[in-house]
C-alpha cells in the first residue's frame, strides 16, 4: 500500500459542477433520505480516483442497490474515512482551524446524531463559520456559508490522502 496526494482541485471542480444538479451515473437519494453524503462520496471520489471495494466496510458505489453504506451514510462515511487501512481516501478529525477546501464537515442539527455532510469549497482566514463555505446536495448549495446552518454541533474532516495500491 502506498499513499497518494488527494487531488483537491479535481474534488472543487466536480464540487461546482453538480453542486445544484445530479450526475446521471449515481442515483439521486433525495427522496431516500438525502442525497448529502452521496455527492461528498463522488466529491471525494473525484478527488481520490479510487474506491474501496471491501463487503460491508469498504466504500463504493456501482449502483443503488450495490453500494456500502459509507457511501450513503454519515456516520457510516465517518467511520470509513477517520479508520480506513485499506484503498481510498483517509481523514482525520480536526476543529475549523485545520480544514481546507476539498474537506469535509458533518452537521448535527439536534446535538446527537450528525446528519449532514457538505463538501467544504472555500476557508476563511481566519477560519470562522461565517466563511467557512460549502457544497451541499440535500438543500443543493454552493459557496453556502457554513453559519446559515441551524446546527448544534460540527464534526471536520481534513482528508490527509488516498491509499492505493
């Protein structure tokens, strides 16, 4: 296994690109439950190139009813990134302050089960939930500022690379 540089300028783009409508190669989970951790998923794939095909705990999508839930779940898509040993991309948990564009931020409305995850496009300096901007699918959004969310608490993810063979 080998670590490779996880390529934010290629997460941004497609970030942008989808932001406010759905690639026709994933299906559209809004009335599922929300779409918001599907397009992280193909925000981080674009960023990282690769998937984890692992039964149950990997992280993958080939169709809707051959995925993991990492794919599609928050907590599920936590869990992979902060412990992922095998192929994809890899996170660590952070505060504001060590975040930057292509990252991650995971929202809990209600203070105990996060429910959201934007893709972070854009970072103040210094860091402040007024400028702290994301992309979002579930409420679709671009440059959203973090602070427009009636959240209690927020979960970052700084992405530190992409395992690969």
């Amino acid at each position: 296994m080998r670590k490779k540089t996880y390529d934010r300028e290629k997460a941004l783009a497609y970030a942008h690109q989808w932001a406010f409508v759905r690639n026709p190669q994933y299906y559209d989970f809004e009335r599922l439950g929300g779409d918001c951790t599907n397009f992280t998923s193909q925000v981080l794939y674009a960023g990282s190139g690769v998937m984890n095909p692992t039964p149950t705990f990997g992280w993958y999508y080939y169709s809707l009813n051959n995925r993991a839930p990492a794919w599609t779940g928050v907590e599920y898509l936590y869990r992979f990134l902060v412990n992922n040993k095998g192929i994809g991309p890899v996170a660590v948990e952070t505060d504001m302050y060590g975040v930057v564009p292509g990252d991650i931020v995971q929202i809990s409305f209600d203070g105990n089960v996060f429910a959201h995850s934007p893709v972070i496009v854009a970072v103040g300096d210094p860091p402040d939930p007024s400028n702290i901007l994301v992309a979002a699918h579930s409420y679709d959004a671009d440059y959203r500022p973090l602070d427009t969310y009636d959240y209690k608490k927020l979960r970052f993810l700084h992405i530190t690379h992409v395992n690969v063979w």
